[in-house]
C-alpha cells in the first residue's frame, strides 16, 4: 500500500513535466481524449516525419537526427522511451530508397505489445496510449504506395545505352537483311543455267524489256488534259475510227482523178493557212470532201466549189471566229456565187447525214507526237517534223482507205527516221498506237517518198511552208532514202 502511494504520488509529479514536453494536456480526467489527440498529432506529422526521416545527400541516405526530452525516472517515462525508440527502430529501417521506389516495400513488422503488470495509474494509461498511437502509425504510410505508382524516370545514361543499342540493333538487322538480299541475287537455279544455256545454243538473247513511260505525268495539274480521261478516250476514238470511213472512190468517179484530188488538197492548205485556222479545221476539211466523194459523183468544174463548202463546213464546226461566205468567195477569186457555196453546202451535209463528229488522224497526231518526245515537255523539232509528214499525207490518195491512227504512226515514225532518233519505235510508241513497225512500214514509205519527191514537184505549198522559219525549216532536212531502198 505504501508503494502503490509512493508510485501514484511519482507520477503526479511528473505529469506536470510531462504535459509541458508534450504540448501541456490540460486536466487528468480527460486522459483518453489527449492521447486521442497526440494519436492525431503523431498521424498529421507522420508524412513530414516519413519525409525528414531519410534526407538524400550526395546519393547517400542519413537519418534524421531524433529530438531528445528530459524525461523523468518514473516507470511511466521509462515506458514511454521505450515505445518511442521501439517506433523509431520499426519506422526507419522500412523506407526504402528513392531509386527503388518501384519495387514493392515489405511490409511493416508487427509493434511488439509491453506485457508488463502495470498499475492503475497515469502510467499505464500512458502505456496505453502510447501503444494506441503506435497501431494509427502503422497504416499510414502512403509514400511508398505513391512512389510505386508513379516511378522517377531513369538516369540519361540508361536512356542512352537503350537508344544506342535499339539503333544498333535496327542496323545490325538491316544489314544482315541487305546481305541476305544480295546473297539471293548471286544464287542461280539449275533451271535458270539451263534456260540461259538452251537460249544462247539456240541463237536467243534476253532483249532488257523497256518500260512503257507514263507520258500524262507532267500534265496532271492540267485540268484541260483530262488526264484521268485521257486513256478511255483514245479507245474510243480507236474503236470509232472504222465507222464511215470513205473508200476507193476514183474509179466511181467519171471526170476526177486522183491528180486532181491533189491539187484541191493542195489549195485548201494553202487556205487554210492564210486564213490562220486551227489544224483540226483542215484535217476534218478533208474529212468531208473525201467522204463526199465517196458518196457522190462530181464534176470537174464542182470540185473546188466542194472543196470551199466543206471548208465553211468544217470552219463553222471547229472555229470560234469562222470566216463568213464573202471570204470564201473572194479567196475562189469569185469562182463561184453565194447561193452556188451555200447550196452545196447543205447537199454535202444531207449526203454524210450530217455525221461530223469523227477522228480524224490529228487527233491521233497529238497524242502520238506525245509519246514520242521521251518525256521532254515540248521537242519543237520533232512537232513540226511530224505534222510536215501529216499535211503530205493529205495530198497522198492512197493513204485515204487507211486508219487516221495508222496515218498518224506512219508519220511520226517517219519523222523519227528522218530526224535519225534512237530508237526508232519504243514501247511506249507501240503501246499507245497500237502498231508495230511493220504494220506501218507501208505507209511510211510513200509519207518518205512524198519528202523525196516535193522539193520538184509543182505542188510545193507544204513544202515551201515547212520550209520557214516559222515551223523550223524541217522540210528542208534531207529525207531518209534508206527506208525507199
């Protein structure tokens, strides 16, 4: 009994001290409520606590330097050291370090409970505070579940060595793709030995295949170029170049031959390039006069009176300005009157039913000059060597039953062998024409020989106008007698 006064009478001494180290709880009887309080203290300071225990310094972690309080002799400040070391021993040693924040921290050891037979006095209700506020420690520890979530980024030189090695990587791989790609192209097949030994026996080479080139690539900004168009177009104008077509009509004729038919070709080109026309105008002139004579026998004093009708005819169909009547009659030098050229033209007109939308070789011509300048944009040469051999070809009589398109390639590979290009007919050439060399060789001998022929010939209007300088001088190149031979 004495002790237990003894004891009771130590700790009511030391609970003033007590109370002023530990913020001063204000009365005895409401013990529960202050430790419920320090617990709450203890739990607001314990995220700055887990912050300031561990302090990086030069990648070495030190811990914190610990507050120590006098304390007393007293079993109760005995306890309540005991506790506080015990916590910071469990607290220190469980906070791992900021490089191994991504792993998972262990958990937290188990606080070790004081068994000791204590009295009913403010000691052990310190005792019981103190391990109250050790079990609200425990679970608040949210740093390392923040770390794990959101790890810090690497050090630069990890990111380094993972970058150099990925771009060594993905050039050793490239490498060894290139080498096995080459290998691939050394390797020949026993049935690649023999093809090439059975071709060389036989007297066959590998010819190197020739691309065919994409002659619409420099106008796909050209709107009128109809690119996208063009290529059904042109199969179209192939597919109805067969229909009306005129024929042999000389001998169904009674008065007109075919010098005559020259003559009249003769003079409408000449026309037509005073008059400055477009060249679709005179190439469907010649249209309508070749297939009105194919259809209708003329006399000789009416073939220049056809020849101007179908002028007017072809002039009000392809010209934005067409030359009126008068102008036609004065360039006849009044051959004939208004009513006479108006009359004929109407017969003309009611005899090929008014059938005048046709392809006509240029057409053809425009296309073809195309494929035959290896993509440049404009070969003015090759251009005006190539329409010289189209407006002989209108003179030629017996180029009339061909194709447009035929008398078209005809000549542009005239042209070629004139202007001695190399090679003669590509594939692109033969793609887009549709004829080999052979298929036109016939019609290219006679547009040759009209060259040959034109420089003393009396019909010298498309000779005298290639000659210029206008259109180059090309008519003036010597023709390519080889082919004649």
């Amino acid at each position: 009994m004495a002790t237990r006064n003894h004891n009771a009478a130590a700790a009511a001494a030391a609970a003033p001290q007590l109370l002023h180290n530990r913020g001063g709880v204000p009365a005895l009887g409401k013990q529960k409520a202050a430790a419920a309080g320090r617990a709450d203290a203890m739990n607001r300071r314990a995220p700055l606590g887990d912050i300031g225990n561990v302090r990086a310094a030069e990648g070495k972690l030190q811990p914190q330097e610990q507050v120590s309080r006098p304390a007393t002799r007293s079993f109760a400040a005995q306890v309540v050291k005991a506790n506080s070391i015990k916590q910071n021993a469990a607290i220190a040693p469980a906070r791992p370090a900021p490089r191994k924040a991504s792993a998972k921290p262990p958990p937290p050891p188990p606080q070790e409970q004081v068994s000791r037979p204590v009295t009913r006095s403010f000691g052990a209700q310190l005792v019981k505070a103190n391990s109250i506020k050790n079990a609200a420690i425990a679970p608040a520890r949210p740093a390392p579940r923040k770390a794990s979530a959101k790890p810090p980024p690497p050090p630069p030189e990890h990111v380094i060595e993972i970058s150099s090695d990925s771009d060594q990587s993905k050039t050793q791989s490239e490498s060894s793709a290139s080498s096995v790609r080459s290998r691939r192209k050394v390797i020949n097949t026993l049935t690649s030995v023999l093809s090439a030994r059975s071709k060389a026996a036989c007297g066959i080479t590998d010819k190197p295949r020739q691309l065919i080139e994409d002659i619409d690539k420099l106008d796909v900004n050209n709107e009128l170029a109809v690119v996208d168009y063009i290529e059904d177009i042109y199969a179209f104008y192939k597919t109805a170049q067969h229909e009306s077509r005129p024929c042999d009509y000389i001998d169904a004729q009674v008065e007109i031959n075919s010098k005559m038919r020259a003559i009249l070709a003769d003079w409408i080109i000449e026309v037509h390039h005073k008059f400055e026309l477009m060249p679709e105008t005179l190439y469907l002139t010649m249209y309508i006069i070749d297939q009105y004579l194919s259809l209708q026998p003329v006399l000789r004093r009416e073939l220049q009176l056809a020849g101007v009708s179908a002028m007017l005819i072809a002039c009000k169909y392809e010209e934005i300005w067409a030359p009126e009547v008068n102008d036609f009659i004065l360039i006849s030098d009044s051959a004939y009157s208004r009513e006479q050229i108006l009359s004929m033209e109407k017969g003309i007109l009611n005899r090929i039913e008014w059938n005048l939308t046709v392809p006509t070789s240029y057409m053809f011509l425009v296309r073809f000059i195309k494929a035959a300048s290896s993509g440049i944009k404009i070969d003015k040469e090759m251009e005006n060597m190539v329409f010289f051999f189209a407006e002989l070809s209108l003179m030629q009589y017996g180029l009339v039953t061909h194709l447009p398109s035929m008398v078209a390639a005809s000549a542009v590979y005239a042209a070629r062998l004139t202007l001695k290009r190399a090679p003669l007919w590509t594939d692109t050439l033969k793609h887009h024409t549709g004829f080999t060399e052979s298929e036109i060789m016939e019609c290219t001998k006679m547009l040759v020989s009209a060259h040959l022929t034109a420089p003393e010939s009396k019909l010298k209007v498309v000779y005298k106008k290639y000659s210029s300088e206008q259109f180059g001088g090309v008519a003036l190149r010597p023709p390519a007698v080889e082919i004649c031979k």
